[in-house]
C-alpha cells in the first residue's frame, strides 16, 4: 500500500506536465521506429550489393536512405520535451 501512497504523491506533480509526458513518450516511440530497421538495412547493403552486385550506384542510395534516417531521428530528438 505504501508503493500506491507515493505513486499517489508524484500524479500531483506530473497533472501540471501531463502534455509533455504524452509528447515525450510519442516523440521516443518514433524515434524507435524509425531506428529499428537500420541495421536491417546494413546488413542487405553488405549482403546483397557491396559483395554480390559490387553496385556502387546502388550503394550511394542506400547510404542516402541511412543518412535521412538518422537525420530524422536528429529532428525528432529536438522536439522531446525536457
């Protein structure tokens, strides 16, 4: 019951910040989401075009993509609430 009693003591607190939790919590399950595929991406890059097709061109696009993902992820980042 003691758990619940200070459970109960920090909903006051978070009441008044309740918008930002929700961003912040929105905003880090984006960020997740567009994260999670990237190694998946490194790894059909090395497997299906660095050593079978040798594509540079291929390559490039790829690359691009990773970059843009991580970028986002940057921008995402800077909109989380402190």
């Amino acid at each position: 019951m003691n758990i619940y009693k200070n459970l109960g003591f920090l909903f006051k607190f978070m009441k008044k910040s309740k918008l930002h939790l929700v961003i912040s919590i929105v905003m880090m399950l984006i960020s997740v989401i567009i994260v999670t595929p990237i190694p998946y991406i490194v790894g059909y890059t090395i497997d299906n075009v660095v050593l079978a097709n040798k594509s540079y061109t291929e390559l490039y696009k790829i690359s691009a993509l990773i970059m843009i993902l991580y970028i986002t992820k940057y921008f995402i980042s800077l909109f989380k609430v402190n």
